[in-house]
C-alpha cells in the first residue's frame, strides 16, 4: 500500500517499531477472554500451540504484498494488537506476504487467505475473478484508512511549453507525456483513461515508466522517474501524470534525485484533474468460503469472523500510545474506516475500456452492498432512494436508517457534498461557522464566528460521512435518470453508472434532496447562447464555471448579476488580476451587513425569537407554525414595524455607503420583502471595491453585443473579455415521469408542499432541502429529515384534507407579500424559528433550546441548540 508518509523503509520507522512492540507486548498478557462467537479463549487451548495449527475455521489470515520492508514491521505491530486480548481479541490472525498483487488475488479466491489487504486494481481483480467462479462468493470490502479515500491524480507540465495556455490540459495535446508503471492506479491507469477518454489526446504520446511490476504503483518509483524525465526533458518529455500525494512530497524535497526548487518554478499543476478514486481496501468473501478443501464452512460463522476483524481495525485509536506507532507506520492520517460501496471507482472504467474488467458487477450499487461492522445501521425495513448525497441527503439517510428503512443514496459526483464539491473561485458561506453546522457534529474546523469557505465545509461534510458510517447507503457515481411512480405507489428508479452501467431498481418510497441550486441547471439569460452573442469575441461563463483565477486574470470582466455569487465574483474578478471589472445588476437590493451598525452580529437580530417576532409584526404570522397569539401582535405590528424598518434600511445604506444613486435599494424596496427575494448576507468587499474604483457597479441589462464589448439597453458600451453570468439556477423536474410531475403541479412560483417537505397528491415522496430556504440551512434540512422520518414510520399524523388546507394558507400569505420569484414556495428565512418550533412539536421534542428566558428571546438560535434531534432517533430506534 502506498503511504503517505515514506515510500520507502526508514531507520526512524524500524526504531519506532521497536517501541510498538514493547507497547503491545504488554498488552498482550491476558490468557482468558471470549471470541467473536462467544467461546472461552484460553491460552492453553486456543492461542498458539505448538505443532497445533489452527482450523480453518479458527484460522484468520491476511495477505499483503510486501512492496517495502516495513510492510513486516507494520503488520508485525498490528498482529501484536489483533491478537491480543486486550485488543482484537484474534488469537489466531496472522498474516502471509506476496510479491505481487496477481497471487494475492488467487489465494484469496482460492480460500487461502481470509483478508486481503489489496490495492484499487487487485480489489476489481479479486471482484471478477470471485465472480467468474460458481463455488466462491462475492468480494466484499471491510475496511479501509482514512487517507484512501478519494485518491487523485494531477498532470504536471512544464511551464515553458504552455504557450500561454497557463491551467488548460488541452496544452498536454502533442506532448510527450511521462507516467508512473502501467498497473499503476495513480500513476498511469486513471489518469492515461481520463486523458485519452476525456480530454482526447492520443495515448501514443504517453511513456510509462515501468518499476516493480506487480506491485500496482505502490512502490512510486516509476512517478518518482516520470517526475524527473519531465525536469530533464528525457527524450522530448515535457510533462507527467503522477500522484498528488508524490508530487506534494517532490515539493517538500522528500525525494532523491527531485529538486524541490526547480520542480516549484519549472512546472505547473493544471487546472483540471483525473477523477479521484479510492485506493486500499480489506478485501474479504462474502458468504460460503473454499478455505476446507472447496467444502463451505459455516456462513455465519465466517461473516463473525471478518466482522471481528473489522470491528478491530476500525477500533483502533490514534491517541491510544499502543497504537499510535503502528497506525502512523501504515501511513494512516487520524483513523481506519469504514469500507465505501465501491473502492474500484474509476480504476473499474479505465481497466474495462482496456479490456483488462468487466464493466462492473451488479451489487456495486449503494443498495446492495453493506459492510461487515457491526455499526451498521439494521437493514430490512422499507426500501428508500434518497436522491442526492449533500448536506440534505446525507442527513436523510441518517434520520431515515435510524427508523429501519433501508436507504440508498445515489449521487452522480464522486464524492459526497453536492454544490461544495466545487463552485466558482472564491465560494464560501455567507454566514458564520455556527448558523452553518450539522446539530450533533461541531464544525470544529472553524473557530466561532469566522465564514467557512467551500473547501472548509467539503471536508466537514465527508467527516460527518465517516463520523455516522453513511458510507455503506451512498453510492456514488451513479446519476438517477428516471423515476417513475407504479400503479401500487412505490417507485421504479433507473440508475447509470459513470461507466455506462444501466440498472432498474425498486423503492418503496423517494427523498428528493438535490438541494435549492444545482450546477447542472444554471440558469442564462436569453443572449447567453442566442444569436444576440454571435458577433462577441469573447467568453460567456456561468459563475459555477469560474473556478481558476487564470481564467480571469488580465480580462475585461463584466459581471451580470446582484446576488452573492455574482458579488463574490466581481470581488473575486479583481483580487484575481482583471484589467477591468464591471458588475452589472439589472435592479437594486438589499444587503445585510454581517455587523449591524459595525457592532451586532446579524444573527443576534435575525435569528433571536425577539428579532423574528419583530419580523412577524410587518409580515403576519408563518401559517401552521407560528403561535396562536402571533396574529394579535400582527394587529398592532403591521402599523408599528414599517417606520422601525425604515431605519434599519437607512442604516444598512449607510453601512454600506449606498444611500443614494441607481444600485441603492434606499426607498425603492423594503428591507425584509427584498430579503426574500435576493437575500444575502455581505462584508464590505464590494462597498470597498467600488468606492477605489476597482469595480464599476452599473444598473442597468445587456441588449445586444458587438466583437469586444456588450452594448446596454440605454446605449451605453461596456468593453468586456469575458462575460460571467451570476443569474442563478433553475429548478427542474424533468427525472419524473409525466404523470407524477402532472400531479405535483409546479407552478410559477415553485412547488408548494405540505410543510415544505410532502406533496400532497404524491404518495411515498418527499423533498428534503430541496424547497426550503432557511438561513441555518444544514440544520433546518436535518430537522426536516427527522420529521419526514416520523411521518413515515407513523408517528406524526397528517390528512389529505388538512395537508391541502395548510397548503393553500401558505400560498396565499406568501403571495400577499413576497417577491414573486421561481423560488417563492421555499422561502421560510427570517420566519425559520418558527418553523423549527413546528417540527420540534410535531416530534414530539421541546421547541424551547435556551436554558433561560432572557436566553431563549434575546440569544441567535444556532445550529447546536438543536444537539440530540436525530441521535434520539437513533436511540428509539
């Protein structure tokens, strides 16, 4: 296996090794315990006896291919651990070394091992192998470490031959390109298919370097050698495919013969990147095991027997000093995992289209595929696709599999977290760390206070993944393509894989939890793609495609737009190097101001139970979730809240110098109306930007273009390179079959749904997060997930008759004041306590968070106050 922190042994490891051993060692002393079936493990009689071996029943053994010298010493520390009794409590695991991954392979189908410690390549081997043969069971994985997840790739060039296309890997074409062996995952298989199947350059060009074959790439010599082919231009070649993880080690001059400064300021990392994929995985059979001379040992038997083996490796803990060596030594980060529903990925598509794999096999898919632990939710109930598998998703699975229904999450992406995988440069949250957290995990890669940018939330979003074990319910890289609604009410899903695999699956009930904006749907002005553009020399852009200052930098940048991306790209348009920037919005609104009056965090005003009642007194009441007494306070607010909000609005402009002139909102819109329409919450950026002249804020719309610029409807020319479109997204439905979407009767305003979650003509659907906007958002879209559990599982009652009657209340009180926008059905915003209020009801939890009454209306509601929601699920369960 490759580690992240050597490639090769090191005295300081075999040093380490040494005192891992005295470690364990005295752990090891126990001479009574229980099995993993419940029997008496006595020293005597089960541990090792001499000229006794073990049955294969008892036997564990793992096999590992010994790529480095400290592959012994590492699995000499974790069979101290596995087999002691105070640890795995294994007696009898052991472990066999091979030089190459093709006989570690056989052995584990033939039954000679029971564990397989393979790399992506052997795990597709063993998979096909296993089931192109009658007598042996599938291939399951069972565990995996944590820097495995979500391998990558980079394609390096050397920044001489870039010929002024700075990040674009077309400039790879006509290129001799240097790459890692050719059994290589990372190093030669994954990105050489992305390259020639994506990016269409022709394979003839590319030179592996073959070293130790057999290994998959483990060693990295042939990356070390493809890296330094590239620095000395041997035979022409002028750019690699190698690791991510090797290059970063070529830049911290962790490599012979690799000048750290020379391969810093000759070469460039472009911009795209091969698909990542997972890379090592514990390997086991499922089900009957050949290992007593082709005949079946007991199934249950065999599954306790790797579910032990599991449940001790994912045990095993970074902080405990016994084990910290060992699990350092095996280039693990912080902690093992649990094993991802399919740890080929993409290295399955590139060896299929070399004819090397099957296409894949049919229990690859989330919903059929489970892991050996324990910790495993229990499977069995109603069957349950969650569309999606972002914040929304994620948390319905949870909710969902802590009431028994069997989930599968299906997400297109190869990886979890939908919108923050990747936006436009510069994206982040627009509120502080704590309004933007699940309820029972601590965003603790961010202090208090400070606004998490997109990659900040990535990562926290696959912690929450790895810290309630969902990986075994999500199955990436498969998009949903159709859903049709049976006769009986349950529902027909059709699947594709990301290599062309096509499947049929039945649910009893659908989650639609692809969020309130997807990059697959941007939506463009009617000149984007017209005619209206053809004479234009330049580039037209949606903001999700802006993701590199290089596409930005020396441009004339026009913006189109007045939301937050549209104002983080102008922002972000001259921090990148635009020679000009133009940020042209179409009509003036509201910004919040992260302090108010420079003093009060937004949150103290806006998310207190004080603040939002004050909300309620302009607006009237949230129908079906505000309390009863509510609509007397409307009564007198409705007269009171007007002048009071005039002063805030005078505030905001003066806050944010806007009080007069074409962009300010000042006496042309209400502060609150505007906020649901175009609601953002902005630091000074753009204020300071456009007092330096740094950007030039316009209202006004483009009519027509002309080579080297867009011409407004008032006759005014804007000079422009490069036209990025912050216009937002477009809602859309079309996954549906035509009688569902009939039934569901969306209109212009958006889909309006029983408490923002159920349609009411619909059975077995929901949407979770995906018609609900609310400014904690992750916290709302998990209190929306357990609420849908609680009416499906039948503890929360609801009629048809009272549904559609609460249904077009809401309708009516959001049309009487609200902007009418597509989105106009999902807006909850400044009214969100009370809406948490219902669903805290409904569920049968106390809706008051704070421990005192001056807390409870005078503190900002956050995402912790709603700790335990889903966990008590889990607990009733």
């Amino acid at each position: 296996m490759l580690r992240v922190g050597s490639s090769l042994a090191s005295r300081a490891s075999r040093r380490r090794h040494d005192v891992l051993i005295n470690h364990v060692a005295a752990r090891s002393l126990s001479t009574s315990t229980t099995s993993a079936d419940g029997g008496d493990i006595s020293s005597s009689s089960n541990r090792w006896q001499f000229l006794v071996p073990p049955s294969p029943k008892q036997r564990l053994l793992m096999g590992c291919v010994a790529y480095d010298p400290a592959v012994g010493q590492i699995w000499d520390g974790m069979k101290d651990y596995l087999t002691s009794s105070s640890g795995g409590n294994l007696p009898h695991f052991d472990y066999v070394l091979f030089t190459n991954y093709e006989q570690q392979v056989s052995a584990l189908v033939d039954g000679h091992i029971d564990v397989a410690w393979n790399g992506p390549v052997a795990h597709v081997m063993a998979e096909d192998l296993a089931a192109d043969r009658q007598d042996v069971a599938l291939v399951q994985s069972c565990g995996m470490r944590d820097v495995d997840r979500d391998f990558r790739s980079v394609a390096l060039m050397k920044r001489d031959c870039l010929e002024g296309e700075v990040g674009n890997v077309s400039a790879m074409k006509g290129q001799t390109i240097a790459t890692g062996s050719t059994d290589s995952p990372q190093g030669h298989l994954v990105p050489v298919d992305w390259l020639v199947h994506t990016v269409g350059i022709d394979d003839s060009t590319i030179i592996p370097h073959e070293y130790d074959l057999g290994k998959h790439g483990d060693t990295a010599v042939g990356e070390i050698e493809a890296m330094k082919a590239m620095l000395d231009g041997t035979g022409g070649t002028s750019a690699a495919l190698v690791s991510e993880m090797m290059y970063q080690r070529g830049l911290d001059g962790a490599l012979d013969g690799i000048n750290a400064e020379e391969l810093r300021e000759s070469v460039v990392q472009l911009r795209e990147s091969p698909p990542v994929f997972d890379h090592c995985s514990f390997d086991a059979l499922v089900g009957d095991h050949p290992s007593d001379g082709g005949k079946s040992t007991d199934i249950d038997s065999h599954r306790a027997k790797i579910g032990a083996f599991s449940n001790a490796v994912l045990a095993m803990d970074m902080n405990d000093p016994c084990q910290t060596t060992v699990m350092k030594l095996e280039g693990i980060n912080k902690q093992w995992m649990g094993p991802r529903v399919d740890p080929g990925g993409a290295v399955r598509t590139a060896l299929n289209r070399r004819g090397l794999a099957s296409a894949g096999r049919s229990n690859t898919f989330g919903s059929q595929v489970r892991a050996f632990s324990s910790s495993t939710a229990p499977f069995g109930g109603e069957r349950v696709a969650v569309l999606g598998a972002g914040v929304s998703g994620l948390q319905s699975v949870r909710a969902l599999r802590a009431k028994g229904f069997d989930v599968t999450a299906y997400d297109p992406n190869p990886s979890v977290g939908g919108l923050w995988r990747q936006n436009y440069l510069s994206y982040g949250v627009q509120v502080p760390k704590q309004l933007y957290e699940f309820p029972d995990l601590e965003f603790s890669e961010v202090e208090v206070g400070e606004f998490p940018s997109g990659a900040e939330v990535q990562k926290y979003i696959e912690r929450y993944v790895d810290h309630f074990n969902l990986g075994d319910s999500i199955a990436l890289n498969t998009s949903v393509t159709k859903v049709t609604q049976n006769e009986d009410g349950s529902w027909s899903v059709e699947i594709k894989t990301s290599d062309g695999k096509e499947e049929d699956n039945q649910f009893d009930k659908i989650v639609v939890a692809t969020g309130l904006y997807s990059s697959k749907n941007p939506s463009l002005p009617d000149w984007a793609n017209g005619e209206t553009a053809a004479d234009f020399n330049g580039e037209i852009l949606h903001t999700s495609q802006v993701l590199q200052a290089e596409q930005i930098a020396g441009k004339k940048v026009v913006v189109v737009g007045n939301g937050k991306s549209a104002v983080d790209l102008a922002v972000a348009s001259s921090n990148a190097g635009a020679d000009s920037v133009t940020l042209l919005s179409r009509n003036a609104h509201w910004a919040t101001p992260r302090l108010i009056a420079d003093l009060i965090p937004f949150q103290y005003v806006f998310l207190s139970r004080l603040g939002q009642n004050l909300v309620l007194g302009l607006t009237g009441p949230l129908p079906g979730c505000s309390p009863s007494h509510s609509s007397v306070w409307y009564s007198v607010g409705q007269y009171i809240m007007p002048p009071i909000f005039k002063v805030v609005e005078l505030l905001f402009a003066a806050q944010f110098r806007n009080v007069t002139g074409p962009t300010s909102p000042f006496n042309k819109v209400g502060v609150v109306e505007d906020f649901y329409g175009y609601a953002q919450v902005l630091d000074y950026s753009l204020r300071d930007k456009v007092k330096s002249g740094e950007v030039d804020w316009k209202v006004g719309a483009i009519d027509s273009f002309e080579s080297d610029g867009a011409v407004l409807a008032d006759g005014e020319k804007v000079s422009a390179d490069l036209v990025i479109c912050g216009t937002g997204f477009q809602k859309e439905y079309s996954v549906f079959d035509s009688a569902t979407r009939e039934k569901l009767n969306i209109e212009s305003d958006g889909l309006w749904l029983f408490n923002h979650t159920v349609p009411t003509n619909v059975d077995n659907l929901a949407f979770v997060g995906s018609e609900l906007a609310v400014i904690s958002n992750i916290s709302g879209y998990g209190l929306q997930a357990a609420w849908l559990s609680k009416l499906w599982s039948g503890e929360i009652n609801a009629n048809k008759q009272d549904m559609e009657s609460e249904v077009n209340e809401m309708k009516e009180w959001k049309r009487k004041w609200m902007p009418n926008t597509p989105s106009r059905s999902s807006l909850v915003l400044l009214h969100q306590i009370h809406w948490y209020d219902r669903i805290m009801n409904d569920i049968g939890m106390n809706a008051s968070r704070k421990s005192n009454l001056l807390s409870e209306w005078f503190m900002p509601y956050e995402s912790s106050d709603y700790h335990g929601v889903l966990t008590t699920l889990e607990e009733k369960k």
